[in-house]
C-alpha cells in the first residue's frame, strides 16, 4: 500500500471513530437525561426544583415558557443513535389532559383537519432575525386514542386565528400514534422554519428547527453543557 493510501486510511479511520465517540457521547447524556425523566414521572413531588413554570418569562427572552413541568429532552437530544430531537420535551409529572399548554408568543394558529394532538402558530418576525418568519409547534396534546385535549376555539382544520402569549392552547397528553405505546405526558414544543414561502418546513428534521434556548432564556441545546433540569433563574 502506498504512503498516500495509508494516509487516506487513517485519516478515515479517524473520521469515523470521532463520529462514533461524538454520537456515543451525546447518546449517552441522552440516556442520563432518560433516568431522570423517569425518576420525575414516578415521583415529580421529590423535585418541584426540577420544574419550570408556564407563563413566566425568563430574563428578557421574547418568548413566555409554554407550560409547567420538567424540561426532560432538549434539542439535538439522541434517543437512539443517529436520531436527533428537533424539539424540547416538558414533562407535568401528571395524568394526560391536566396541565395547561399557552402560546409562547402572539401569532397565527393553525390546526391541520388531521392533526389530533399538534397545532403551530406562525410568528411573523422572529423576534431574533425581524426579517424571518418562524413557527412555533406544539404536540402530544391528546390521549393515547387520540381524543384532543386541544382547546375548543381551535378545532380541526383551524387556520390562521390569532392567539397573544398566554393564550390557552390545550392541555399535556400522551398521544404517541400507537395506543398501545403511548409517550410519558408532556409538551413537545419546538421552533420551525419557514421555507421562505410563507409556509413551515418538515418538523421532523432538526435542520428545519432552531435551538429555542434564545428565545426562551434557557439553556436548552444538549451540546451546551446544559445542566440536568434547565431551570429559568
Ligand atoms: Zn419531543
């Protein structure tokens, strides 16, 4: 084998074995974060320091936090490797339907006539870069058949009615897509794209998304170093 070849090797080799120690690691703060989400489901009377509160605005962030409990997922969180959470996970630490979700912002609300459990408000100035437009989308807000916890005023096929920050969106639920595997109670909420037409891009993929912690005054991207429960102090 050639020097060169041996050099394009290694140079592979180590390319490879940075990305498996680089996904290893983030999976592994991931799963430390997943013990600690479980310790606060069976038992959220232990911590009340653990939780956030709905409503409260951290510092000057623009926006309001959602809704109360633990912020157990942040974004860019791996739940297996090469997943990557587009969003962050707050936990009630009750049963579905009993903590409130409010609109982080003023905006637009729209409901899809097939969503069961998500709405998404349009922001027209992203309060951090005035000349984009941002979506803030809220989910899990039903049972685990799919009955809405969604808030009357915003039935299915709702379409651009406007919500101010606080406004009551629904309540936490559990709804996974499978009633037979429902998700532990708790708001995904995540900040999402415009495709520059005037429309939100696919939630699903985190390059779609934005790290929310500007714009609610917590640390919430897992790469940061963030500390176990972000807490707005
Ligand atoms: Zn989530």
């Amino acid at each position: 084998m050639s020097k060169y070849k041996i050099f394009v090797t290694l140079v592979v080799c180590g390319i490879l074995l940075g990305l498996l120690v680089s996904g290893f690691l983030r999976y592994r703060s991931s799963i430390s974060r997943g013990i600690r989400v479980q310790l606060w489901i069976n038992h959220p009377e232990q911590y009340p320091e653990w939780s956030i509160s709905a409503k409260e605005r951290c510092g000057n962030a623009p926006f309001i936090l959602p809704t109360t409990g633990y912020v157990g997922y942040l974004w860019d969180d791996s739940f297996k490797i090469g997943h990557r959470h587009q969003g962050i996970d707050i936990f009630g630490g009750t049963k579905p339907g009993m903590v409130p979700v409010y609109s982080a912002s003023d905006g637009y609300l729209t409901r899809q006539s097939d969503w069961k459990s998500s709405v998404i408000i349009r922001v027209p100035k992203d309060p951090l870069l005035p000349s984009n437009q941002i979506w803030l989308y809220y989910t899990h807000m039903a049972d685990p058949d799919g009955i809405s916890f969604i808030a009357a005023d915003f039935a299915p096929g709702t379409s651009e009615k406007f919500v101010i920050a606080g406004e009551l969106l629904g309540y936490q639920g559990n709804y996974s897509g499978d009633p037979q595997n429902p998700v532990g109670v708790h708001l995904h909420f995540s900040i999402v794209k415009d495709d520059g037409k005037g429309k939100f891009m696919n939630e699903l993929k985190i390059q779609n998304t934005l790290d929310p912690s500007p714009y609610l005054g917590l640390n919430l991207n897992s790469h940061n170093g963030s500390p176990e429960s972000p807490g707005c102090h």
